[in-house]
C-alpha cells in the first residue's frame, strides 16, 4: 500500500512538474517547436507512469493480496495475473502453494476427524491430559468406566476425581501398565503412555475392560480343580464311611469296645462334614441359569429383611427397611436373588460382629431406590483399601474360617443378572453393598 502511494506522488509530481514547464515555456515566448518537444516530454512522462505502474505497482500490490490472504489464513482464494511476465510467475507459485496448503489443511482435518471418530466408537476407555495432567478429552467408554460425566471431569486431575478407578489410574507410573481390580468385581488393564504433539509430550491412558475374560479364565480353572477335588473325596469318604459304618456295627456287640466305636463314630462324621465342605465349593459351579419374571425389589427386600429379623435380633443388631415407592420393576430369578440378599445381610451381621465392645449397637439398613437399585449398609468396622480389591477373587475371605465362596456366588448370580454393583466403605464409615439394574 505504501508503493501505490509512493507512485501517486510521483506520478502527481511528474505531471505537475510537466505542466509547470509548460507554462514557463509559453510565457516565455517558446516557439513552437519548444512547445511541440514539452507536450511530447508529458506524454511520454504520461506513458512512463502507465508502464511503471503495470511493471510495479500492480504486482507488488498482487504481492501484498497474497500477503493478507495468508495473515487471515483464507487458502481458498487465489491471485489473479498481471500481465508482467516476472510478477505472473510469482502469482503463480503463490496459487500452487495455497493449493497445496489448503489440500494438506483438508487432508489433516479429514484424518483429525477420523481419529477423533476412532476414539468415540473404540471399545477401550481413551483419557487424554494436557501438560499439567488435567484431563482434556475422554471418550464415552471412559466415561462409563469412571461413572461421571465430561462436566465433572473435562479440566481436572485425575486424583480430583472420586471414584476408584481414577484414583488407580492417578497412581498409576508413567509409561506402565498394570492390571486393576475394583471393589465392583471389575477388572481392567490399564496403561499410561504418552504422544509428541508439537514437540511436547501429551499423556493418555488406555483402558482395557477384562472382567470376563478373567472371570471366565479363573472359573474354568477353579471348576476344573473343585470338580477334580470333589470327584476324588467324595469317592473316598464314600468307600471310608461304609468300612466304618461296617466295623463300628461289629464291634458295637463286642464287650469294651464302646471307646472305639464312639472314636469311629467320631471319625464318620468327619468325613460326612468333609463332603459337606466339598459340596458347598462344587455348588459353586453349578449354579442354575436364571428364569427371568418381573418381581418388585421392595417385596423381595421387605421378606429378606423378615426372615434376617431373628439373626439380627440374635446378635443385638438394629434392622432397618427403607423402601422408595418410585423403584421400577425388574426381571430377575426371585429365588437365586433371595439368596444373594440373605447372603449379603448374613455377611453384615458377621461384620457388625467383629466391632469392639464401645458401647455402640449394629445397624443394618435394606434400602431400595429408584429407578431400580438396592444396596445394604452396615456400621462394622469396614472394609480397608487393600482388601477391597481382593473381595471377589475366588476362594478369598477374611473371616478366619472362611471359605470364600459366599461373594464368588453373590458375582456369578448379579452378573448373569446383568447388574453393576459394588462394595466399599465410605468416607463416612458405612460400608455399602450396592446393586443396580438396568445399567
């Protein structure tokens, strides 16, 4: 712009110098031919600007177009010629870079766009942070996994957020992986890594959802194993207690012999008792599949909590029913949902039992609400972070004589029930056994 005002002056120059001579030409008296030459001086002047401003300026002024489309980052516009071959040439390598600039923006956008796509439908939980590990985009599995929405995440760090699997994946070392199991039964591989971006590096997680195929790798191996066990010891005590049985009837008619039949009679019903003890682990695997009928969780609650009455009563435990009148119904296998009930309010009673003598009275409150969920809270002495992650491996308990088989039943059931649930203890002190349906 500066050169286009530049050759105005000297253009306005030119011509008022030209017509100044002109005039102090024909004042003086000039003949003709001095007055011929002076016309012809301003027009060839005339000329001269013409062609200066079509070798100059104008291209300069194509230049400095080119300029302001790159500033405002337009590359779908494009120069026009301007007669000059030097300037064309240059109006033409302007054209065929914003051609390829803009094909390579189109080409980026379209493969961003692709990306971003692959991480919305992709199976595994994506957590991208910025530098400063806020959370910056997420996808919609991640979102299920963590239980929260884009809002209570997007800009905050991930020990910022209350639920379990963020804190795992906060502790998490950069550049690892590692298996995570929560008090939900869930187990996922989860990753740390990072992307260059501009010469920075911009972490992410990968989250790997593997709750069935380890349940069903862990379930195939303890089906065979307990099968096999109880295969062999029921075929022993089986041969055992017939020979018992036989020689404590012989003797039993022998004089003296009282001592040994009641030793012998002592040793048949251990073995009865161990074949009990190894039934209840083949139960395990033989859980029936369930027959789905609509039933209301406020009757189920409701009948569970009367028959748990005399068991709480026992233990001087206060039990409490509370029941939303909005719960939706459900489909469920009533009996099997029963037993996971009585199991759940069975291992509060033995909890609350474990409470030192302060003084304090058990409570136990049943509690549905809506739309469909139920949950179980206790006031024992609660569930520490280190076992939480181990309450539904199979065969694990923390009762001294326990056989870890009661929440393996409580996961098989829920599950082929298709419900979420887990089991912590607050930050209040209340230990939690939640189910939900629908989810």
């Amino acid at each position: 712009m500066r050169i286009k005002i530049l050759f105005y002056l000297l253009a306005l120059f030119l011509t008022a110098l030209g017509a100044g001579l002109f005039c102090y030409i024909h004042r003086a008296g000039g003949d003709g031919t001095s007055v011929y030459l002076m016309e012809g001086a301003i027009v060839f002047i005339l000329i001269y600007l013409v062609v200066f401003y079509r070798r100059v300026v104008r291209p300069m002024n194509a230049i400095s177009n080119g300029m302001e489309l790159l500033r405002e980052q337009d590359f779908s516009s494009r120069l026009s010629p301007v007669g000059q071959y030097e300037a064309d040439r240059m109006v033409n390598i302007f054209n065929r870079m914003m051609d390829q600039l803009k094909n390579e923006r189109l080409r980026l956008r379209e493969q961003n766009h692709f990306l971003d796509l692959l991480i919305q439908a992709s199976p595994m939980g994506v957590i991208i942070t910025t530098l400063d590990d806020e959370v910056s985009q997420l996808n919609p599995v991640a979102l299920k996994m963590l239980g929260v929405t884009s809002e209570e995440i997007i800009g905050k760090r991930l020990e910022q957020i209350n639920t379990p699997l963020a804190t795992e994946l906060a502790a998490i070392p950069k550049e690892s992986a590692t298996v995570v199991r929560l008090n939900d039964a869930s187990i996922y591989k989860c990753s740390r890594s990072y992307f260059i971006d501009r010469g920075f590096k911009h972490p992410f997680f990968l989250i790997e959802r593997m709750t069935e195929e380890v349940i069903r790798a862990e379930k195939r191996a303890y089906e065979k194993v307990i099968r096999m066990i109880a295969h062999e010891v029921n075929n022993t005590t089986a041969g055992i207690t017939s020979t018992l049985d036989t020689v404590e009837q012989a003797l039993s008619t022998e004089p003296g012999m009282d001592d040994i039949c009641q030793v012998m009679h002592i040793c048949t019903e251990r073995c009865y008792s161990m074949s009990r003890f190894i039934t209840r682990f083949a139960d395990v695997v033989k859980i029936p599949e369930p027959t789905l009928r609509p039933a209301s969780l406020n009757e189920l609650a409701t009948g569970c909590t009367r028959f748990m009455e005399g068991l709480c009563n026992d233990h001087n435990i206060r039990l409490h029913l509370e029941t939303a009148a909005d719960v939706q119904t459900v489909n469920l296998d009533a009996s099997l949902f029963e037993q996971v009930l009585v199991n759940i309010l069975k291992n509060a009673v033995e909890s609350i039992g474990n409470i030192p003598d302060d003084g304090r009275q058990g409570q136990i409150t049943v509690r549905t609400f809506a739309p469909a969920g139920i949950e179980v809270i206790d006031n024992g002495p609660g569930i520490s972070k280190e076992v939480e992650t181990k309450l539904f491996t199979p065969f694990f308990s923390t009762k001294p004589h326990g056989q870890g088989i009661g929440l393996i039943f409580i996961r098989e059931v829920l599950t082929r029930h298709g419900c979420t649930f887990s089991l912590r203890t607050g930050d209040d002190g209340l230990t939690r056994f939640r189910i939900l349906f629908g989810s």
